[in-house]
C-alpha cells in the first residue's frame, strides 16, 4: 500500500476567510461542500488543506486525511493490529470509500482511497 498524500483538516467557521488566508500562500479551491472545502497548490495539486465546519457525513471530524491506493489492505492492517476503528468503511457520492481510525495520541485520521 503507498500513500498518495496527506491532508491536515482545519475546522472552522470561517471558512471564507480561511479561503482568503491560504491564498495569500498560493492554495486555491479545488472543491467545496459547503460544509468542506479543500484548497490546494496549483504547482503541487497534492500539497492541500481542508477547511470544515463539522464533517457532515460523520459523527466526528477527522484531524487529517491519508489517502492511499488501496484503502482495503489499509483497512486490514488497522482492524489486524487492533487499531480503534471509529468509524467503518463508508462510500460517497463523491467517489471516496473510507474509515475512520484513531492514532495513539487520539488524532482521528480519515483514511481514504478514491473509485
């Protein structure tokens, strides 16, 4: 399994003006679901920030996301090393399968794979 990239989630409220800060850097948006938005580097489309009042389609929000190319054998290795699953596999309308899984120090990390 490889990492494709890794993404620090931000919750905020202030979505917009988070928008206009991350700018100033050089990110722009590249997707927004109301409730999420992510920015990114257009010389590096990997280099991204989230930006998220709340994960909508969650009962927690993850404190970053870790995609992978193949999501399934990550699942695996976490459920058999006896990682705290908090939340199992779910898709999306988006494309995106995913599980929750918290870190040692109580970090919820989004691990994702894209269809």
């Amino acid at each position: 399994m490889a990492v494709r990239r890794v993404v620090p989630n931000i919750q905020s409220e202030a979505a917009q003006e988070s928008r206009e800060f991350y700018g100033l850097l050089g990110f722009e948006e590249v997707m927004n679901h109301g409730w999420i938005m992510t920015l990114a580097s257009p010389s590096s489309p990997a280099a991204q920030i989230s930006v998220m009042t709340s994960d909508k389609t969650a009962p927690v929000a993850p404190d970053m996301s870790v995609e992978v190319d193949d999501v399934d054998a990550a699942y695996a290795v976490m459920r058999a090393n006896g990682a705290e699953i908090i939340r199992p596999f779910a898709g999306r309308g988006w494309g995106v399968r995913r599980f929750f899984v918290c870190d040692p120090g109580g970090r919820v990390v989004n691990v994702l794979g894209h269809r």
